[in-house]
C-alpha cells in the first residue's frame, strides 16, 4: 500500500480487516452446539466419548443402546436415578430433561422404543430425588436389563457395556462386584 493516498489505503486496510471479521462470524455461525449437546460434552462426554462411545469394558456404549432403557418404566427410571445423571451439576429438571432427551434420542439413535415419550422436567425431578447408590448399580442394571430382552427384545448383549462384548470391567468409575452372567 506504500503507493497509495493514505485515505485509499486506510479504506483498503479497513476492508481487509472487516472482511477478516465477517470471516470470523461466518465460522462462530456455523451450526452451534444445542444446550442439550453441549452440557453433554461439559458433563458427559469426558466418560461416555463424544459420540456416546468410549472405553466399553469400563464404560457403558450409550450409541444406538440407551434407548432401550426406554421401554420399561424402571428402566426409564435407572437412567434418570443413576448418580452422573441424578447429581449432574444441572440444577435445572427440564435442562436436565433435555440432556437426557438428547442421550436417549439422538445418541440412542433407534435403540428407544418408537412410542416412547421424551422425559419431562417434573417427572426428572421426582426420579432424581431418589438416586441410586454406586454400590447398588450393578444388580439392579442386571435385573432392569433381563427385563428388557424378556419383554422388549433387546439385544442380550445389553448385560454388557458394548456390543457383542462380554461385561469384563468394574462397575462404576468407583469399586463395585464384578458381573456374573
Ligand atoms: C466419571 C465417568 C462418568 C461420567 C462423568 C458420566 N458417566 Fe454415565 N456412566 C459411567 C459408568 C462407569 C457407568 C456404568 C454404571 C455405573 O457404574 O455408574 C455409567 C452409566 C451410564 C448410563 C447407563 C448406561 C447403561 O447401559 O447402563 C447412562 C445413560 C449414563 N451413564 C449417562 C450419563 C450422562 C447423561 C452423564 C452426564 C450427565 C454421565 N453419564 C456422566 C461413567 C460416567
């Protein structure tokens, strides 16, 4: 710009920057994260992978599986009592209700029963006053789980924490009985 009229090359300067600036809103515009999705991130994801699929002798694949739980209604209620869900530091019952919405439906993918109905702020509410204790998790996973192969054919291998794969690892990220099926 050093041959230009400084007021050609102020102006120059200045669409160079805005444009840098547009650019930068443009990218900020892109498809930003739902609340839902990115409370799952902040809460969820560092365990259960961003895609809902993460180290499955240890942690549970909530992709294309969770929704099941849907189809009875204490299995319904394990997802919502478990103590990551019922203690996240959600203080709100609908964000709450919408997160969990987002892990049954979306990440669940077709796995939820086709007339289940999303969960709703007062029903998460009344399920999260009565959290489980870690130690109690895994026969009770056991038992809801039997219950959904009995009664809505889910897939065996749910009793595992993956597809296909056999329930080799420790319940909960703290100690528990190792699974006896
Ligand atoms: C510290 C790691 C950790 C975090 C954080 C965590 N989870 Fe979990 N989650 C687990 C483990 C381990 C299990 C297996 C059951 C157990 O022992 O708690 C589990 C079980 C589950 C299940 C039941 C799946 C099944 O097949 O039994 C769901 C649903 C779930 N978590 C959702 C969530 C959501 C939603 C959040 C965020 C609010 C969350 N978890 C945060 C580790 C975690």
């Amino acid at each position: 710009m050093a041959d230009m009229p400084p007021f050609v090359a102020i102006v120059a300067a200045m669409a160079v920057a805005s444009s840098f600036i547009l650019a930068i809103q443009a990218r900020a515009a892109v498809t930003p994260l739902s609340e839902a999705q990115s409370d799952y991130v902040e809460y969820c994801a560092g365990c259960h992978g961003m895609q809902g699929s993460s180290a499955p002798s240890r942690v549970p694949e909530l992709r294309d599986r969770v929704g099941h739980f849907l189809c009875t209604r204490e299995g319904r209620a394990y997802l919502i009592r478990l103590p990551n869900v019922a203690h996240a530091p959600i203080r709100d019952d609908a964000q709450l209700a919408r997160l969990m919405n987002f892990v049954v439906f979306a990440l669940g993918g077709k796995s939820a029963p086709s007339d289940a109905l999303p969960y709703s702020g007062s029903e998460v509410a009344a399920m999260r006053k009565n959290a489980l204790k870690q130690t109690a998790l895994v026969n009770l996973r056991r038992r809801i789980v039997a219950d959904l192969v009995r009664r809505c054919g889910a897939p065996p291998d749910l009793h595992g924490f993956s597809a296909g794969a056999p329930f080799t690892g420790e319940a909960g990220a703290t100690r528990s009985v190792q699974s006896k099926r």
